[in-house]
C-alpha cells in the first residue's frame, strides 16, 4: 500500500481523511484527534476507493484543488472523503435516485466544495450548464453501459490529459461471464478513448469488482 498520497493519512492497515465538518460522522466512522485536526477512518468496505488504495493503488491523481465530477454519488459515502481531499477543489456529485439524494443532499449542505446534481449520467446534457470542466472524473454507476457513460461524460467534461477511474461491477455488465474476462472487455473498450494507467480488482472489499483508472488522451 503507497503511503504518499495527497491528503490520505495511513496509520498502520488503516486509511483516513481530515474532517471537513469536524464532530460529524456520515456513515458510523471512527473520529480521531491527532494534531490539532480532526480524521475520519475511510471504511475499504464500504467505499471503493479507499478499497482500491488497500489494493496497491499506484496513481493517485487527487490534490488540495482538484475539480472532481462524480457519477453514481450514492448516499454520499465516498463523496464525502473526495470532499476532505480536495478541500479547495469541487466535486460536483450526479445521483438519479431521489431516495439517495435525499442522504447525499444532507452530507453535501455542510461540505461548501459539493454541488450535489439530481440527474441521470446518460444525459450529461441535461446536467451541463451546472458542471465545469474538470481534473478528474470518478464513475461508479453499476450499469451495464458503464463504457459507454464515461466515454460521454469525459467527451463533454473531462479536460485533455485529466484522468478517470472507472469501478466496474462485473456483474452489472455480464453475470455470465468470468469477471476477469468482463474486465479485460471495459479495458479493450477503454482504451479506444483512453490511455489505460492501471487496473486493480476489489476483492475481498468488492467481490467481482475492478477499479480502472484511465487517462484523456
Ligand atoms: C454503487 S452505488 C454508489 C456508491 C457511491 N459511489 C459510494 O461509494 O459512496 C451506485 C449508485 O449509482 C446510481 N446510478 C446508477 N445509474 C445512474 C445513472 N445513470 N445516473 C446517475 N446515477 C446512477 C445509483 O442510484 C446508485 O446510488
């Protein structure tokens, strides 16, 4: 596991992120003082980045002001560690299911740097005039044309040379086929768009999951 990445704190096996809203929990986390700050504990098991980075994770493209646009925003669980990372960025956070919006609404009203967006990631068109272009842009939608969903949103968002990490959920996309074998098709279908960077799988965090991060060419 790398240990020098922008804004995660390591403490022997665990990972985690400076509090943003200090004395506030998302979702149960461990709080820790050290140092006049605040840390929160970033659970592998139930965000899939931190999972990534437990796996050897090599690039790790965040900083202080990264312009982060986030598909699939969920109940804000990941989006909220994104939040303390880039403390001087934006991340902008696109979910379609009202019933999460209504969590992610309430982590995103005490984080200044999160614009929470009520929208599906298949019609970036209809969430452009509320997104800027962007460093980075992170996907995890669990739908079968998850390709097709970041190909388009970094076509509209994503600046030349940003990166993008995509999570795929085998299982979304084939539940037939071997995972190993769905992960080598996004890759293949990836690489027409992107420079592929690197590739870890999940697992034991995310049974049948892979974290591709790619490149704009
Ligand atoms: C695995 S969950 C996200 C978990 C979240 N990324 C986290 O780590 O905290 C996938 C989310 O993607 C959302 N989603 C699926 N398809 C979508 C689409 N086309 N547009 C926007 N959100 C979508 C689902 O409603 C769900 O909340």
């Amino acid at each position: 596991m790398r240990k020098d990445f922008a804004g995660v704190t390591f403490k022997g096996n665990e990972l985690y992120t400076e509090n943003s809203v200090p004395g506030t929990r998302v979702y149960g986390e461990q709080l820790l003082k050290q140092g006049g700050k605040e840390l929160r504990r970033w659970d592998p098991f139930r965000s899939k980045l931190a999972a990534a980075i437990k796996q050897g994770l090599h690039t790790f493209p965040f900083n202080k002001s990264s312009v982060v646009l986030y598909l699939g925003a969920g109940n804000g669980t990941t989006i909220s560690h994104v939040a303390d990372i880039c403390s001087k960025g934006c991340v902008f956070a696109v979910e379609f299911s009202p019933r999460a919006m209504t969590d992610l609404f309430y982590v995103c009203q005490s984080r200044k740097n999160t614009v929470p967006i009520l929208g599906d990631a298949r019609i970036p068109d209809e969430y452009e005039d509320l997104v800027a272009q962007v460093d980075l842009l992170y996907q995890d939608v669990a739908q079968r044309d998850q390709v097709d969903l970041l190909v388009k949103n970094a076509e509209k968002f994503l600046k030349p040379g940003g990166f993008a990490f995509l999570m795929v959920k085998a299982r979304s996309i084939d539940v037939t086929k071997k995972p190993s074998y769905v992960f080598n098709e996004a890759e293949t279908a990836l690489r027409e768009h992107f420079k592929i960077i690197e590739r870890v799988t999940l697992d034991p965090y995310e049974k049948d999951h892979a974290c591709i991060l790619v490149k704009r060419k």
